[in-house]
C-alpha cells in the first residue's frame, strides 16, 4: 500500500520570525524541522528566516548560521551541507530584540523582507518561556510587526483560567482570533491525524465508538526521560499543565468529538471544543499526583517542592455519546517505558458462551483497539481466538495496521514540521481555539484549587501505587496487557 500525495501548492512567499531562535525547542526540533520542510520542497518558493532574542545573548548572522548548523547535525535527519544546505542556510539572519530596542530586529525583518520582494506574509514563532509571549505579543503590537503577521504561541498557553484569559486578551488586542496558531506540537502527529481517519471513514469502527460498546478510554502517555535540566521550566509547570492541559487533553478532544461537518478548521475545532465543553470538571479525588524519587535532588529544584512528575487522572464526558464511559489519562517522567498511545476497551458481549474464559491475565480482558501515535505510529485490534487443540480454550491475538512498513515515509513530517507548515498555509485545522484552552483551564479549576499531594515512586516505575486502585476495577493497558506490541521495546 503506498500513501497517495495530494499535491498541494507551496505556501505564499513569507518571513519566518523566530523569537527564542537560541533556544532548547529551536535546536531541537524548529530549526531542524524547518530545514526539514525546505528539503520536502515544501517551503515557499521565496522565504526568509529571521532568528531573534534579547541582546544579552545575541547572535551574528553568521553565528545564527552556525547555529542551525549544529542543529540540524544533532537533531536533524538530513546532511547539513551541499548546495541544499547552502541555500538554506542563506536565507537565515539574527535580529536581537529587547523590548525598550526592537530596532535590530526591525531592522532584520526589514532586509529579509526586501530580500524575499513583493509583500511576503510574516509568521512570528514564540518559541520563548511562557511568561514572555505577553510582552513579546505587545511588543510585536507597537513596533507594528504585528500587522498583517500570524503569529505561532507555544504552550502551556496560561497556567489556569485566569492567565489564560489575560493572555487571551493581550494577544486579541494585537491579533485577531484567525491569525493566532496555539501550537500543540501532538496534533502535528499522523497517528492522532489518523484517529479522524480511523473513526470517520471506517464503517467498521465508527457505528461502534459510543458508550453502548466501549466500557472506559485511556489516554497513556510514560516518558522514560527525566526532566533533563529543564527544573526551572518544570518546577513552575508540572506534568498536570505540561503535558496534561496542553497535550492528552488535546488528543482526548479527537479521540471523542462528534463527526464534523467538514474536516475544516471551523467545524473541526467547534466539534472539538463541544468535547472540552462536555467535560467533567476534575475532581481532586479522581487525580493522583505523583514525583520521581530524586526529583528534590536535581539541580533548580526546590528541596521541598510538590510539583508533580506523574499525573493519572478519571475523567467523564457528559454528552449522550460517552455518558458514564471512564477516560482515564496517565502520564509521567521517568517511567517504565516510553510510549504514546491511546486504547478503547469494549464491553464482553452479553452472552457467556465461554464458561472457561480466565479471570485474570491477557484473555480476561478481551476487545481493544488500540492507537500507538508515537512517530511513526501503528493500530492494533486485540481479540480473542480459540486455542488449535480438542478444548474451546480462548486466548488473545491481534491485528496490526504499521505506518512505517505500510507507507514510503520520506515526505512523513513530524508534528512540528506538519504545524508549521499548516501556519504557513493559514490553516487552524489543527490548533486550539481561545475558547477551548479557557474551558480546559475551567475543567481543571477544582485541582488546581486543591490538589492533594504528591505520592513518591520510584524512577523507572509506573508512578505510585494509588494510579492503579483509581483505574480500579479496569487496568491500564501499558505495561501488561501491552506486553507483546510492537512499540513495546521502546526505550
Ligand atoms: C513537550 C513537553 O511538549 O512534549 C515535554 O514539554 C515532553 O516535557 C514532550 O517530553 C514530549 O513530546 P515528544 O516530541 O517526545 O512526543
């Protein structure tokens, strides 16, 4: 089977303006990613990349092109040299930007844009901490970089309802609503793409995606890394607005939404946010928060601190498709294996024909179908067959759908790649509206109000004990009844 490429026209000519362009996420995945996109001949036929950051740790053109450079070596798939490489390169320039002295970035922005001729477009990508997007936004206001520009906000948009709705304010004085792109960088991802794909265009699965059939959902997202010196950014986040809030919530909005009347940015984002609306708002209870032993030891971290590391929570959606259906969301730093992957688990038919069905291990727990939508990404239907042999003896088999061995994978971009892209292309599809972040901080009020502890476990566990008695009496899929997937080894 080979994926059909639907040719699609190159964005507008534009001038990429890079906030944060020293930083860790524009080494790690936007510098690379958009030499990337160049490579996939998916750029603008004309653009410009402008790298920008405070004076302090300013950077020549020059060593901004080193810069990308070295990024692209450690965290790229592609060669940094060549004539490909050397065009890329010369389309990247630094302009440092303070707020009391934006000139060298205007001035910047100015030389890329009578580089690039005829009124590029201008995408702003704020790849700075979060409590810098306000100033940056209104800096972009007054200096008039704002006008006509989109602009690309990292998460965690906010850090409860309150802050998400100051920062809502401040960036609807200077952008309207369809030229901001809340970046989720998951929604980016094929496989949680393909989730839309998987329940909407199989008459196999979407009559039965509904609480008559489906017993509880989870969403399950270990990381095996730690925080990997990010305490500053961690001990002010936590998992629960790091990857919870911002992430999981995100998926959870694809994985139950209704059918939309379009797979365009309007339906597909009202239908999703009808899901946010639909929620239960967290109950403390329902939520076990949990911290990695040795977390008080790394460096930055308050020795006392309770900022979380794990988050498993239950959560219900209100709607007359999910009425009473458990969605229970996990996800933790230092565990047991890394691993993406959501799985709905169906209800045992009515009739008990097998009277010798176990109890207990891999057979008691029948239908799943489950989505891995880590890179590359794959979807397994776990049934149960008869044992061969003279006895009606059940046992657990599975189907397997594989990106990688299906698909050629040199145009598969990854979720960073893919966003950037669709911003280019002016397409919200994929990002999250206003309204819908305010909402899932208005869900998670009464944890943030009130979270109980945190509950230690051991690094390369799978968080504390409490995780389990609140899945209780389902289990988690990860790690044992996930023993033979493919995506199993991963470290
Ligand atoms: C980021 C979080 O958004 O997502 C990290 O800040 C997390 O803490 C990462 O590790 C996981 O993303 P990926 O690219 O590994 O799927």
């Amino acid at each position: 089977m080979k994926a059909a490429q639907t040719p699609q026209e190159p964005p507008d000519d534009h001038v990429v303006v890079l906030f944060g362009a020293t930083g860790d996420l524009a080494r790690r995945k936007l510098l690379p990613g958009l030499y990337r996109l160049d490579r996939a001949g998916l750029m603008p036929r004309r653009f410009r990349i402008v790298g920008s950051a405070p004076a302090a740790s300013a950077l020549t053109d020059e060593e901004f092109r080193a810069h990308a450079r070295d990024a692209v070596r450690e965290f790229g798939t592609g060669e940094a040299t060549g004539p490909q490489w050397e065009a890329f390169e010369a389309t990247l320039s630094f302009g440092a930007a303070d707020p009391e002295d934006p000139q060298p970035l205007l001035d910047a922005v100015g030389a890329a844009e009578r580089a690039v001729g005829g009124g590029p477009r201008r995408l702003c990508h704020l790849a700075v901490p979060p409590s810098a997007f306000a100033s940056v936004v209104a800096m972009l206001g007054r200096t008039g970089l704002a006008d006509g520009a989109r602009v690309i906000i990292e998460k965690p948009f906010g850090t409860d309802l309150a802050s998400a709705r100051a920062l809502n304010e401040t960036v609807h004085a200077v952008f309207d609503e369809s030229r901001v792109f809340r970046i989720d960088h998951f929604l980016g991802k094929e496989s949680v793409d393909n989730i839309l794909a998987l329940r909407f265009a199989n008459g196999l699965f979407e009559p039965v995606w509904n609480r008559e059939h489906i017993s509880h959902v989870q969403i399950d997202v270990p990381e095996t890394i730690g925080i990997e010196g990010r305490a500053g950014f961690f001990e002010e986040t936590g998992t629960f607005r790091d990857m919870v809030v911002t992430h999981l919530f995100q998926v959870l909005g694809f994985v139950a939404m209704e059918p939309p009347a379009s797979l365009g940015a309007q339906d597909l984002r009202e239908e999703k946010t009808r899901v946010f609306r639909a929620m239960e708002p967290l109950d403390p209870a329902h939520v076990v928060r949990g911290q990695y032993a040795g977390y008080r030891a790394e460096p930055g971290v308050d020795p006392h601190s309770d900022t979380e590391t794990f988050v498993a929570l239950r959560t219900g959606i209100d709607n007359p498709r999910w009425a009473g259906v458990p969605f229970h969301l996990r996800s933790g730093k230092s565990l047991g294996q890394r691993r993406q992957v959501v799985s709905l688990h169906f209800r045992r038919p009515p009739l008990e024909l097998f009277p010798d069905r176990p109890r207990t291990g891999p057979a008691a727990h029948g239908n799943a179908l489950v989505v891995d939508f880590d890179d590359p990404g794959w979807i397994a239907a776990r049934f149960l067959v008869k044992e061969p042999g003279p006895a009606m003896r059940l046992c657990p088999a599975r189907m397997d759908f594989r990106y990688a061995d299906s698909f050629r994978q040199q145009h598969g971009l990854e979720g960073y790649e893919r966003l950037i892209l669709d911003a280019m292309l002016g397409d919200q599809a994929l990002f999250t509206r206003a309204d819908g972040i305010e909402r899932l901080w208005e869900v998670s009020d009464p944890l943030l109000r009130n979270p109980r502890p945190v509950q230690p476990y051991a690094a390369g566990s799978w968080g504390p004990a409490a995780a389990e008695e609140l899945i209780a009496p389902h289990h988690w899929y990860l790690p044992d009844m996930a023993a033979d997937d493919p995506g199993s080894g991963t470290p």
